[in-house]
C-alpha cells in the first residue's frame, strides 16, 4: 500500500506521479463534505475535554441512532443511543470485537475474497485466526454470495473445529467488497440460522449501506438489506447479532476515523468494548464533525441523493473503458470499486504471475488492489476503484492497458 500510495498523481504538479485506484476510497463528493465541514464546524470548551467519554459523545450516538433510523438500514426496531458505541474507525471496532469475544487462536469465518483489512484487524493485537471459506475448491463451484455458499461456511467452521481453531464468529462485508453487491435476505437469514446451530456471533459490515446505485448493469438495483431490519428473534439470540457502520465509506471522509458499532440486546458487549476503548477513543473534533453532518437534515438529503448519481455515473464511465479493452468484470451496484478479471494476461494461473503482473502495473504508475491481497481463489482478479477524477481514472486505466502488454 505504501508503494501505491506514494508519489502521488497529480494532474497540475505531478503528473508522472503514481494513479491510485487500489483503496477504497470515494472521492466524488469530497468537495461538498469538506464544504460542510469548514463552514459548520463548530469547536465548543468542551470539546476540548474528555467529553462524554471514551466512545462518542452522546450527541453523536444519538445523531447515528437517529441516522439509521430514518435512512437505509430500516431497523424492525428504533435503534437507540445506548444500542450505539463509537470508536475511532470501523477497523477499531472490529479489533475490540475480536478482543472482546476470541481467545487468542480463536477463529473468525470469513469468506473469500474478503476485504483485506479483516485480516489485520482479527490478528494485529487479538491474535485471532481468519478462517477462509472456499467456495471453488468444490466438485462444483458455487457464487460466495449465493444461498448454496453458505454451507461452505458450515464446512469450513467444521474443520476449523477439528483442526483446533474453534469458530466463535462470522463477519461479512455488506454490501461485499470487493464484488460491490448485496446479499439477499435469505441469505443472510441463512446465516443467521448457521450462526444460532453453532452458537456464533454474526457481525455484519454496512459501512457502504448507502452507496447503492442504478446502472445499464442494474437498472433497478436490488435494494440494500440490513440485518437491523430482520426479524433476528425468528433466527438467533439478538445479542448475538451485531451492525457496523462508520464515515469514511458513504461520507467519502477515509482520514476521519470514526465508526459506530450497533447492537441492540448485547449491553454487556458494549461495556466489555468500552472497557477498552481508551486505545481507540474517538477525537472530538472528528466527532463534532460528523454530528453538524448528521443532524443537517437539508443537507442529508440533497447529499445522498447526489452521492448515488455520481457513484451511476462514475460506474457507467469506468465500465465503458473495461469493455473498450475487454476487461472482464463482477457488475456492482453498490460502492466505489469493481472487481476485475486479468487473469489471461497471467504468465500462468498462478499468484506469483500476479504479482509480476501487478509490480509492471506500479512500475508504470498505475496501482489496482490484488487478488492475493484479498484472498481471492482465482490468481488474475484485481479490484480498480471507480469513484475517482474522470480523468485520473481514464489515465489510470490506460496505464493498466499499456502494462498489460
């Protein structure tokens, strides 16, 4: 990341510099959050003291509660303030959770490819095992999104078990990332389902619950599903069920490091992660922030309604240069990235001819996320982010097209 991140492209002072389309970041609505910001932040005395405490102040708790509420997640039940903790980044809650609820050696199911950011967070301090699911190394190969997928979870917990890392939870990105799609209700009531036979957690990732978007791919895009809107007593104990939720995705504001974990029966988690939150306290400038965005009703509107064009647009430019260079691609609707497929420009079907692959790429100025890095089972894929400059996306596309041959 760091080789990708360095020696940044710009188009005026550096335009030899290197084309970043491997983080998920959204950057199409960055003018209009750091308008709002810099003309309605506010800094009080108090928020120079330590506050409400060490996660979120109240009046952000309740301003995510209320945001939830009234927005896309449609909870069967008003999520609350109490239901709420903030920590300083969505990665922060997930490290507190694997402390919280694993032993170290302890696994958490993850399918593949899975965002690769789950790794570190599960390993860095709690030494938690991801136990990856396959989904090709079957007789038959099935979707990772699709009904069938799930027992492949099933199986990969078994084993898990019999090989000694006992599973004490599932986490999913959702929507996915890196494939930009939302799982089907019946999914996820599936694994509910696995998650109450096997006495697991199910945490469930919504950071981009609000970056869906329509397309010639998706013309009605199917609609986002919340595991808040579910009927979880039908499923599973509901204080085994657990939302993620956080700025920096849907609020294009990555460098703003503040995430909301969401439970509603499970007060004893709460405290357990406050318990340990002075190591990812949120900073109240950052928290004033999000709150003067969050109970800007006017604004909220306009913006959300703003973010899903520019996402259509950006998806229906992006798509148009993979076809011109018949790139094959996962159509999305929902986030700032595309999966893509480059495996036929491999040396071989192997993960060391994408590296090869993806060092030309960085050696010409052009940085795409790989497959190896997100665990994927097929050597070739690589996720390009979309939501960037028109032009520095052109350019970086182009760049990948010269590296490829």
């Amino acid at each position: 990341m760091a080789r990708g991140s360095s020696n940044a492209y710009d188009a005026h002072t550096n335009p030899l510099g290197m084309v970043s389309l491997g983080v998920a970041e959204n950057r199409l609505m960055h003018d209009e959050i750091a308008a709002h910001i810099n003309s309605h932040l506010s800094i009080t005395k108090r928020c120079l003291t330590y506050g409400d405490g060490s996660v979120g102040s109240d009046q952000l708790r309740q301003s995510i509660a209320n945001f939830i509420n009234r927005t896309a997640f449609h909870p069967r039940k008003p999520v609350e303030m109490d239901h709420v903790t903030v920590l300083s980044g969505v990665s922060s809650i997930i490290d507190c959770l694997a402390f919280s609820l694993c032993e170290a050696g302890e696994g958490v199911l993850l399918g593949r490819p899975t965002y690769v950011g789950f790794i570190s967070d599960l390993v860095n301090r709690a030494g938690v095992k991801p136990v990856l699911v396959d989904f090709e190394r079957r007789s038959k190969s099935v979707h990772p999104m699709s009904l069938e997928a799930v027992e492949c979870y099933e199986i990969a917990l078994v084993e898990s078990a019999q090989n000694g890392t006992p599973v004490r939870a599932l986490l999913l990105c959702h929507p996915h990332n890196p494939f930009g799609l939302c799982y089907e209700t019946e999914v996820l009531e599936a694994y509910l389902d696995l998650c109450a036979k096997y006495s697991l957690h199910f945490i469930s990732d919504e950071v981009y619950a609000n970056s869906i978007f329509a397309s010639t791919d998706f013309p009605s895009p199917p609609s986002f599903t919340s595991v808040l809107s579910l009927d979880i007593k039908k499923h599973i104990n509901p204080s085994m069920v657990h939302c993620l939720y956080g700025m920096s995705k849907d609020f294009c504001s990555n460098g703003i490091r503040l995430g909301a974990f969401v439970s509603q029966d499970n007060p004893n988690l709460h405290a357990a992660i406050r318990a340990i939150s002075k190591f990812a306290w949120p900073s109240s400038l950052a928290d004033a922030a999000w709150c003067g965005i969050l109970t800007d009703e006017a604004f909220l509107q306009t913006y959300l309604e703003t973010l899903s064009e520019r996402l259509s647009a950006a998806y229906e430019h992006c798509i148009a240069l993979l076809k011109r260079h018949s790139i094959p691609y996962v159509p999305a609707h929902a986030g700032p990235f595309i999966w893509i497929d480059l495996s036929k420009h491999l040396s071989s079907h192997s993960v060391e001819a994408e590296r090869e692959l993806a060092w030309k790429m960085i050696k010409n100025k052009v940085w795409l996320a790989t497959g190896e890095a997100y665990r994927s089972e097929r050597p070739g894929c690589f996720r390009i982010t979309f939501a960037v400059d028109k032009a520095e996306l052109e350019l970086g596309i182009q760049r990948v097209v010269e590296s490829l041959s």
